[in-house]
C-alpha cells in the first residue's frame, strides 16, 4: 500500500468511528422511540447500516494491520513495480494513458490508480520502457506499449 493509500483508509476509519457510527446510534435511539420494534422498518434499516458500518471498520482495521507501506518516492529503477507511475501507449488506438500501480484498496481507475493484481499490472510488472505487453482484458485482448516509467 502507499502511504497516500493509507492515509485514505485511516481518514475512512477516523470518519466511521466519529461520525457515521454516533449518527446511526441516534437514529437507531430515534426509531426505538417509535414503539413495536418488530414491526419497525426503520429500526431494522438502522440496525443493518450500524451492522455494515462495523463491518467495514473492522475490515480496514485488518488491512491496515496487515498492510506493508511502501514510499514510491523511495523506489528507483528501470523497470515497471508496485508504485510506479507508468505511461502506456494503446497500441491500437493509439491513445496514451497514465497509471500508478497501488494496493487492492487504493485503486481507482478514473483517477489512474490500478491494482497491482489487476491484469494490465500483472502484465506491466518487470517489463522495461519500450517493451510492449499483450494482455487479455474484460474488453478483449490488448497490447500496450510502455512509454515512460517514474516514481513520486
């Protein structure tokens, strides 16, 4: 994981603890108010959100526990590895596209964040500026050429 990656995941926990899981103990407090607990939609919604809300607190508290921080600005070299920020070229359409190689957790596509499990990462992993690299993807089989390789 980076360390922006983990900054994120805490600021999440940080966030679920002090304000989503007091709000849903309030509404939960509200909706017993209303009587007949059996019969009681809102109380029963309250109650799977406070459920997904814990769930997802102690899911980020198991990563973060087990997550090995690395500093991409830290890292040198001529090859493609976790942290990298890889410009590649689609070799059939011709379109440019810049990625970072992160963590499961941290990736986001729409901001150039892929995981590092992902297929294109897989294959982007260990290759050289130049090389260029097939891979099978949901859309179908892609080649990329890879066009510059640094890190932050």
């Amino acid at each position: 994981m980076t360390p922006a990656g983990c900054v994120r995941l805490r600021e999440e926990m940080q966030r679920l603890r002090d304000v989503a899981m007091p709000a849903i103990v309030k509404d939960i407090g509200t909706a017993r108010d209303h009587g007949d607990l059996s019969e009681n939609a809102e109380y029963h919604a309250a109650k799977d959100r406070q459920g997904m809300i814990h769930a997802r607190i102690k899911y980020i508290e198991d990563v973060l526990s087990r997550a090995e921080v690395i500093d991409p600005s830290k890292l040198a070299g001529d090859r493609v590895v976790f942290g990298a920020f890889v410009t590649v070229l689609n070799v059939d359409s011709e379109e440019q596209i810049a990625y970072q190689i992160v963590g499961t957790e941290e990736s986001d596509l729409k901001s150039g964040r892929i995981s590092v499990s992902s297929p294109l990462a897989r294959s982007l992993i260990g290759k050289r500026v130049g090389e260029e690299v097939s891979v099978q993807l949901p859309a179908g089989n892609r080649s990329y050429e890879i066009l510059a390789i640094s890190f932050a």
